[in-house]
C-alpha cells in the first residue's frame, strides 16, 4: 500500500476530543501534494495517525452549510 502524505496547512479548530488525546479536528490539508480540501477527522495528538474522515471542496462545504442550516431551522421551529 503507497505511503500518504498529508500537510495540515490550517486548524479551524476542535469539534471533539476523546480519551487518549485524539480529537476530531476541522483543517485544512494537502493530501499527497493535492490542492488543499477542508477535513474533518479524528487525529492522534501528535498528527501522526488518523482515523477515517471526510474532505470537502469549499463548494461542497458551503452546500453543507446550507443543509446544516435547514436542518437546524427545521429543529427549532418543532
């Protein structure tokens, strides 16, 4: 299997963390040399391991933005 390279190249912030000292993190990173995507995923404190996650282009980001945000609507108005 190919080594993956990954450069986090911003950390928006912590949306979570577990025992251990992993913590579910927004960034923003470079896999394999790529154009940056943002990313949401579980990181080893020291950014060395990760677990599964999910890349989203800005344009995708902003369409579950706008999900996020009618479902949350949605929740308030019940």
């Amino acid at each position: 299997m190919p080594d993956i390279t990954h450069d986090i190249q911003k950390n928006y912030g912590i949306l979570s963390e577990e025992r251990g000292g992993w913590k579910k993190e927004l960034n923003l990173v470079s896999w394999n040399g790529r154009s940056p995507k943002l990313d949401i995923r579980d990181w080893a404190p020291d950014h060395e391991k990760m677990g599964k996650g999910i890349t989203l282009s800005k344009e995708e980001a902003a369409k579950l933005l706008e999900l996020l945000v009618a479902i949350l609507e949605e929740d308030k108005r019940e």
